[in-house]
C-alpha cells in the first residue's frame, strides 16, 4: 500500500459520475452503474504508478431523498470489489451528502463539501500523506476542475475517450517533475 513507506505519494481526484461510471443521474444502484470505458484500467494505472486515488463526488440525492448513505457506501464497497477482479482499488471515497435545498433536514446546508467547494480535497488531503503538488484531478464538469483550483491542484477535464490513456499521460508528467525541496509531506533533505 502506497501509504505504508511513509512517503507521501501523488494522488489523482476522480470524480465519480461522468468519469468512473456513465452519469444517469443519481446513479445509486449496481443494476444502473455501466463503468466508463478504460476508467477500471486507468485505477490500475494509477495504483500499479503507485498514485493514490480518491474519489470526490457530490451525492446530492441523499439529501433529495433519493437514496440513503449507506446505498453510496454500498455501491461504493461493490465498486472496489469489481476492481479488486482485475488487481485494482479505490483508495478511498469521499462523498458530499449535502444540498441547500435538501428535502431531508438533515442534509440541508451550504457545504464546502459540495463541489465546487474544495471541502473534500482538503479533508483528503488532511488525512493522507499526499504529494500535493504533484497530485490532480479528473473530471467532467466545471464544478470538479473548480473545487481542484480552491483546493490548490491542478485538474484534467474529461469529455470521454480512453480514460486510461488520459490518466497515463498525466502520470507520466508528475512523475517526471522533480521533487521540491521540502514542502509539506515530504522527507526533510
Ligand atoms: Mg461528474
């Protein structure tokens, strides 16, 4: 595991609807998740380049009253288990269960959870050893590639094609940058 050296490592942000799976709309069941085409061979890109990788998704139906927190969780759960088919994992998934305009009290706020906030980057961020600055993320709307700019990161927006290919060529830039000196997270020299 990335996390067990010490080092910190490079992390790539996916968003989840639009770039892991194809957005139908409050996606929550397996019966409705169809995998984006190479988005399992690029996890396994990232994870065999020893990229972390995070999913940061906005999952407003729970306040909506479409479907609860523990159906994200399970769907979530059954994701990594199909991964795990091929050798591949999601790190870790973040979801923002919140909307102003929730039905369900509850989850009714404005959230800097809430892409475009940058709420779930930073709480990543915080709780992992990650390279920020050679760490990006990758999504489909304009909200993602915001909430990365308030978060400090750069970003890669995807309007489809061969995701495994998208995430090659962004590995292979960060990985060929040089490691700064001492920002945060890294060894002292
Ligand atoms: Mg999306």
């Amino acid at each position: 595991m990335a996390q067990k050296d010490g080092h910190a490592h490079p992390a790539v942000f996916l968003d989840r609807d639009g770039v892991i799976n194809v957005d139908k709309g409050y996606v929550h069941k397996v019966s409705d998740f169809e995998w984006i085409e190479g988005a399992r061979e690029a996890i396994k890109y990232a994870n065999d380049a020893r990229v972390l990788v995070i999913v940061v998704t906005n999952q407003s139906g729970v306040a909506r009253g479409y479907y609860s927190e523990e159906d994200v969780r399970k769907l979530h759960r059954w994701i990594n288990r199909q991964l795990a088919d091929i050798g591949a994992r999601i790190d870790a998934f973040y979801y923002c269960p919140y909307h102003p305009e929730a039905i369900i009290p509850q989850y009714r706020r404005i959230s800097d959870m809430r892409k475009p906030g940058p709420g779930m980057i930073l709480k990543a961020l915080a709780e992992w050893k990650i390279d920020k600055e050679r760490s990006f993320l990758i999504g489909d709307s304009d909200r993602d590639i915001v909430a990365a700019e308030r978060a400090g990161i750069r970003s890669q927006l995807f309007g489809g094609g061969d995701l495994r290919a998208l995430m090659a060529k962004h590995i292979g830039t960060v990985l060929a940058e040089p490691l700064a000196a001492t920002p945060q997270g890294r060894e002292s020299p």
